[in-house]
C-alpha cells in the first residue's frame, strides 16, 4: 500500500538537498532556490511538472513501478534510496547488481560532467543506458533499442548495419571479442541469465556467432585504439577509457583523440554536426 505522506516527505527533501550541479544543471546567477525547483525535477525525470507536484501534494494517482524508477534515477537517489522510494510506492524494489539498470549516483555524476565529450554508460551485456550529445553524434542513439537489440554484441551478428560504423579491418576481431565477453558473463551469470538467452538466441540466428562461439575463446579484450568510420567525418582513432561500477555491473565508456591529431580536430566537430547524420 503507498504511504502518500511518507513518499511526499521523502520527494521533498531529497528535491530540496540537490542542487543543480549535483546533476548536471547550471546555476543561474539570480537563483534564490536551496535546492531543485520542481520543474527541474519534473524534466530529470521525464514527467509533466504537475505529475510530480500532486506526488509531493499527497494526491494524484498511484504511481507505476516504471515511474518511481524514473524519479529515482533523475534524482541521483542510491541503492537504498531507491529501494525506499519503491516501498514508500507500494511496489517491491527491484533486483539489485548486474540486471539493474539504475546508475549509482556517483557515476552519474562524473557523466553529468561530459557533455562535451562523446561518452557512454553501459551494461555487462553492452546495453546503452545513457549517452552523451557528442556521443550520439559519435555513433547515433543506441537508447532507442528494445529487448536483445539493446545489447551492441548482439546487433553485431543480427544487424549489418550496427558494422558501419567500424573499421572493416577490425570486424574479425570485434566479433571475437564480443563473442568473447558474453561467454565470460555468462559463466559469470549462469543458466536462466540474460546472457544466456542472448547466447541461444545468437547460436539460433547467426552462423557466424556459431562459428566464434565454437571456438570457446575467453579474454579477448578491446585495442587500446578504436577505429570508428563516422558517415560525415570519416575514419576516426579513438582511445576508449573506462569507468567500472562494480555494485552494478556498468561501465562508463569515455572516448578521446590525441591532442594535434586529425582525429582530435574531427572531435571538435561532433557538437557542430549533431545527430542527423548518424543512422
């Protein structure tokens, strides 16, 4: 049963602790709020002001599982703060560690701080939970797939398109190495895990993955270089730095170019192209 009082006490002051630049808002210089306004609020969270208002308001409707999830990763809750909210929600928590999709605080925030650098949060499974503007720019929206073709390994045997954006050279290698990785979650994850459908469903459709999975390699890791071929730049050398949350099984991927280099000045670019030319 949701406890209305409890969750509006609860909404409000975690609202009125946060300040703008705890996620990624810019400080005006005639704000006189203490903390987030609701409005903003709203916005993180993708939901109308009102919405939001009538749950600080203890009325409105009972909110979704999928609602509260929202409001706490657009308000940076933790763990056990998310948890909380849920059961002030009526609604049972959600699983915690490598099925979770909820960013920790702290590794939202360093990627709240990169918006001028292609960069991207990921799954153990290569899921793109959240991108960057530059980063969509780099290799378009990958948050805008559902179910299997959320994960890059799998695209990569399913779609011929998700190889466009990849030095041909390097295709062998990638798909060895995406290979690879799913093998090694799921020994990691086991039977009944998301890996292991992914992997039955890819034996099933790709004779190429059954080829690679047949050769039961583990290990393969990324080149220290990435080789991109953008639709408008052209080829690209990137260095891929990476960021691991091990309570959650994410990764913040950060992708650079040597200063001097044709790469780098390309880059600078990303911001002034945007997305229309990224499929």
């Amino acid at each position: 049963m949701i406890d209305r009082a409890g969750l509006a006490a609860f909404l409000r002051h975690r609202r009125e602790a946060l300040l703008p630049e705890d996620v990624g808002l810019r400080r005006g210089p005639r704000r006189r709020t203490s903390g987030l306004r609701r409005e903003e609020v709203a916005a993180l969270c993708n939901m109308s002001t009102d919405y939001y208002a009538r749950l600080e308001q203890e009325r409105g409707p009972h909110p979704s599982p999928q609602m509260i999830a929202a409001i706490a990763q657009g308000m940076h809750l933790s763990l056990d703060e998310r948890d909380h909210l849920f059961r002030l929600a009526g609604h049972s928590p959600p699983t915690r560690g490598s099925v979770s999709e909820h960013v920790t605080p702290g590794l939202a925030r360093i990627f709240d701080r990169l918006r001028d650098t292609p960069a991207e949060i990921v799954t153990e499974l290569g899921e793109t939970l959240r991108q960057t503007p530059p980063g969509v720019a780099l290799t378009g929206d990958a948050t805008r797939y559902s179910g299997p073709d959320r994960s890059l390994g799998y695209r990569w045997f399913t779609d011929p398109a998700a190889r466009a954006l990849y030095e041909p050279g390097d295709h062998d290698f990638l798909g060895r190495m995406f290979a690879s990785g799913l093998r090694e979650v799921l020994a990691r994850r086991g039977p009944g895990s998301r890996a292991a459908h992914y992997a039955e469903l890819l034996i099933a459709r790709s004779e190429e993955f059954r080829t690679v999975w047949s050769a039961q390699e583990v290990g393969i890791r990324p080149n220290e270089v990435k080789r991109f071929v953008h639709p408008t730049l052209g080829p690209l050398e990137l260095h891929c730095q990476t960021l691991l949350d091990p309570h959650q099984s994410h990764q913040l991927l950060v992708y650079t170019a040597t200063p001097g280099t044709e790469s780098y000045e390309k880059l600078r670019l990303l911001s002034v192209i945007g997305t229309q030319t990224v499929p």
